[in-house]
C-alpha cells in the first residue's frame, strides 16, 4: 500500500467501490501528468480565458487578506491580466499602499485552478483607459472611461500555480501539489 493509504477498506459497499474508483483514477492520472513550462502555461491561459471572473487578493493595512471578484480581462501573452475599478475602492487604496497581489481563477467544471502572484500596476492614461473600457462598465461607471471615478489595474505576474485535473497539470504528490513557475528574466520556468 502506498503511503497515507489506510490499510483497512472503508466498511460499507459504497464506501469500498468509492475507495476503488477513487484508487483507480489517481493511478490513472498520474500515469498522464505532464510537466514542464508550456504545458502548465497552456493550462493556465485556458483556465483563465475560459472564466468571466477572477478573485483579486489584496493586503489589508492591519495584516489581512482581503479578496473580491472583478471581471478581468482575458491574459496577454505574458499573462498580464487587466480589470477596472474606481480610485476611491479599499482595493485602489490597499494597492496604493502595497502593489502586491494575488489573482485566482477557479473552473469547477474543469477540476481546474490557477493562482498568480505579483504587482499591480494602476494606470491613468486616458487612450489606455477608452481602449480598454468594457461596454456593460457603463451600469458602474455613467462617465465612462474618461470620468474621475474610473481607473485600470495592470497585473503583472511574477509565479503561479495550476491544478488542472482535465489538462493533466496533476504533479506528484498527487492531489496535494500544483504546478509552480516563476517568471525569471522575462520567460516562465519551473520553480524549484
């Protein structure tokens, strides 16, 4: 038996044909994983365009974690994420005092999720802000892109992390580790 695997099966008929079923993927699926740079990166860049949003982690002033759901846009080739918000949010303020961030996809359909790390950048630039106004932002912001009250956030990944059980990006120990990279001299790599 492996290693964390009970030594006695659960003692119900359902319980012993879950415990099966449960074995039999996890042999399965590790026999598929695949790693490497491109593959977690292909993974994450589907994840990320396939949800319409995204949880933006931010540090609170007293020390915590603070999270709130934006609708990004989808990732550049780098997988730098853009999103809107106005410059008078606890999110525009945290971000002022401590650029660093966390974004989260998470795709429950696909068994699949993806977490970055790194800074935001909030950008004023009235062209950037029209290219990049979205048209149903007009419900929140009746001035548009031009108004005081709206401003862009560039995230600028520097790590992330993918569990994506549908693409395989499952490293060992299975079901207990994602995927990791970091973004060194501008190209991805597994981190170490």
């Amino acid at each position: 038996m492996e290693t964390g695997t009970p030594t006695h099966p659960p003692a119900s008929l359902r319980g012993r044909v879950l415990r099966s079923l449960a074995l039999r993927y996890r042999a399965w699926a590790r026999g598929r994983s695949r790693s490497g740079a491109e593959p977690v990166l292909r993974a994450a860049r589907a994840t990320m365009r396939r949800k319409k949003y995204c949880l933006l982690v931010t540090a609170a002033g007293d020390g915590t974690a603070r999270a709130r759901v934006l609708q990004p846009f989808p990732p550049g080739p780098d997988l730098t994420v853009w999103m809107g918000t106005s410059p008078r949010t606890r999110k525009a303020a945290e971000l002022r005092a401590d650029p660093r961030a966390t974004l989260v996809y998470q795709d429950d359909a696909r068994a699949a999720c993806v977490v970055l790390a790194g800074r935001v950048v909030q950008v004023e630039a009235v062209e950037e802000r029209r290219r990049r106004f979205m048209p149903g932002w007009w419900a929140f912001w009746p001035e548009g892109p031009e108004g005081p009250d709206f401003v862009l956030l560039r995230f600028e990944p520097e790590a992330l992390e993918v569990w994506d059980a549908t693409r395989h990006i499952t490293p060992e120990p299975f079901g207990l580790r994602s995927a990791r990279l970091v973004r060194r001299g501008g190209a991805w790599a597994e981190a170490r």
